[in-house]
C-alpha cells in the first residue's frame, strides 16, 4: 500500500510542470519551475481537487449547454418528455416556441462563458502559481546555485586563460627575447675581431625584436583587443563585420557608457557567432544587432543558413555562454533545422 502511495508525486509532478506553463502563457508571467518536493506536489493535488474540479464542471456546463442547446432547439419535436433547455425553460410545442426560446438560451449561455469564464480560468491561473511559483527561499537557493556554478566557470576560464597567456609568451615571446639576448651576446663578443659577423648578427637580433613585439601585441590583444580602446564597441564591430566570413549588416543603437568587461564580452561574442557562421552555418548573408534597455546590452546575430547549432555539442556557443555568465548575463539560441539561426547575448551593464 505505501510503495504506490510513494510513487504519486513523481507522477503528478509532469502534471503539475503543465499547469504551471498553462498558467504563466494565460497570464503572461514567467516564474520558473519550483524544485521536486513531494509534499507540495501532493498538496497541491489536494487542493487541485476541492477547486479545480468545480471550476471545470462549471465551464464544462456552460460549453456543454451552449452544444446542447442548438440539439435540443432543433430535435424538440423527438423528445417530448424533455421539454427544457439549459437556462430559460418552457414546454417546446412548436417551432414558433423553439426557435426564439432556442435564440434566448444560447445568448444567455455565451454571455455567461464570456463573463464568467475568463476570470474564472484567470482567477485558477493566479492560483496555481502561487502554489508552483518557487517561495522567496527556493529561488535564493536557486540563484545561489547559479551563481556558484558561474563562479566555477568563472574561475576555470580564467586559469585556462592564464594558462594560455603563459603558453604563449613562454613559448613565443621569451624564447625570441632569448635568441635575442644571444645573438647581441655574441655580437658584442666578435664586434672589435669580425664588425661584419656582428653587423649580421645585429641586424638578425632587430628582425627577432619586431617579431616578438608583433606575437606580444597579438597576445595581448586576446585579453582586451585595442580595437575597443580606440573605437569603443561600435566601432570595433563596425572593422568587424567588415572582415566577416559572410556579408553582415550592422545596427547598433546609441549605448552611452557600457563598462570595459561587458565591451569585452561583447566583442568576443560577436566574433565567435561570426566566425561559427563563416565556419559551419553556410549562410549568404548576416546580420548583429547591438541595444541597450536600461540596465541591459544585448546583441543579436542572426544568419540565414542551414542552423541545427547546439552549444552542447562543445562548439564555441558554450564558451559564449560561459563569458556572458561570467557577467551575470545569458546567452540563448535558436537554431531550427533549415534556419535561421539567432544567437542573442544578454549582458547587465549597470
């Protein structure tokens, strides 16, 4: 007896997702989905029973009338032991009888679906997510979740960044400081005995000099491109589309002041969405859409190619995500089958 009795909250728990999705489309609200627990679900079965099932019943009559009414006015002359209809009565006798009383009821049965009705499924709606809607407690811990896991992100971002600027200067930059340091060495060894070798050996140590400062300049350019210094987010999409894969159109509205790390974000993730669309997307034509409402930038890229993209399948959409949670922000996409694809990137800049 208890093991089915155990099982009924994982079985209304579906039916209880349904109502909540029902009740936040009918009143245009979205609070999410509440975590599993068993006692709410069976609570709000409970209470889903003493008043849902009378607020169906009552629309139930008033759609059932407003069917059988047209039946009944039509086939009265069959039926001559049920001399009713659903709201205003009297003995059917004859089709002068029939048709105006027939008339009357369906009036009175729409008027009262459309007067009662609405606030009715209204009034059920409010109530069904005051029950499933996520306590003040539960969405705390839900945000504190989130911001941990972002934390998480945050913090493995950034040692594989570190990491990578490592790499790069330890392989690239401070082994030609070090050829360079060498062949000045050796240039200073031989300049009294060989002015020539030490000329040679000179001009080798200038070329490495402006190589390293050209792979030091590309690094540091993956950590804040120059770019938006010196032209701000428009501009830096603006030379951006310009060397797009695809041809892009660019829209950006006046965003006044946005903090260096939301340009950054932004930046970047309009390159990776560009870049994926250059790459994989097959796609003739682009277009980004920069605004700014209020407290909030957000960026739209849109493609008109094959789509099927899905940040779980490891692409470079989830290190956008990760880049825009860094920051508190979200990063949603739509990629149907066929196209189009629209990646849009949400960041607080307050």
């Amino acid at each position: 007896m208890a093991a089915p009795l155990l099982c009924v909250p994982s079985l209304v728990q579906p039916w209880t997702e349904r109502h909540r999705r029902w009740a936040e489309a009918l009143l245009g609200q979205s609070v999410g989905p509440r975590p599993r627990a068993a006692r709410r679900n069976l609570g709000w079965l409970v209470t889903q029973v003493v008043t849902g099932l009378p607020a169906g019943a009552l629309a139930l009559l008033c759609l059932g009338g407003l069917l059988l009414t047209p039946v009944i006015t039509v086939l009265w002359w069959a039926f001559p032991t049920a001399p009713w209809l659903p709201v205003i009565s009297f003995r059917i006798t004859s089709w002068g009888t029939a048709l105006p009383l027939g008339a009357v009821n369906l009036v009175s049965l729409a008027v009262m679906a459309a007067v009662v009705l609405p606030p009715l499924a209204r009034a059920h709606a409010r109530w069904c997510l005051a029950i499933l809607a996520p306590s003040p407690a539960e969405q705390l811990v839900e945000r504190v979740t989130e911001l941990t896991r972002t934390r998480t992100d945050v913090l493995q971002a950034h040692s594989a960044e570190l990491r990578r600027i490592e790499r790069d200067l330890h392989d690239g930059t401070q082994a030609r400081l070090v050829a360079i340091a060498m062949r000045l060495a050796v240039a200073g060894e031989s300049l009294s005995d060989n002015p020539d070798a030490a000329a040679i050996l000179v001009r080798q140590a200038h070329t490495e000099t402006e190589d390293a400062m050209t792979e030091l300049r590309s690094v540091i350019r993956t950590i804040y491109p120059p770019v938006l210094a010196d032209q701000g987010l428009s501009g830096a999409l603006g030379t951006l589309a310009t060397r797009a894969g695809v041809p892009t159109r660019i829209d950006i509205d006046p965003l006044g002041e946005v903090p260096a790390a939301v340009e950054a974000v932004a930046y970047f993730a309009v390159t990776e969405a560009l870049a994926n669309i250059a790459r994989h997307s097959r796609a003739t034509r682009a277009s980004v859409r920069v605004t700014r409402s209020g407290a909030l930038l957000r960026a739209v890229v849109t493609d008109n190619g094959t789509g099927g993209a899905d940040a779980a399948r490891g692409s470079g959409l989830d290190g956008m995500r990760r880049r825009a949670a860094a920051l508190d922000g979200i990063m949603k996409i739509s990629s149907p089958p066929g196209g189009p694809t629209v990646v849009t990137v949400e960041l607080p800049c307050a």
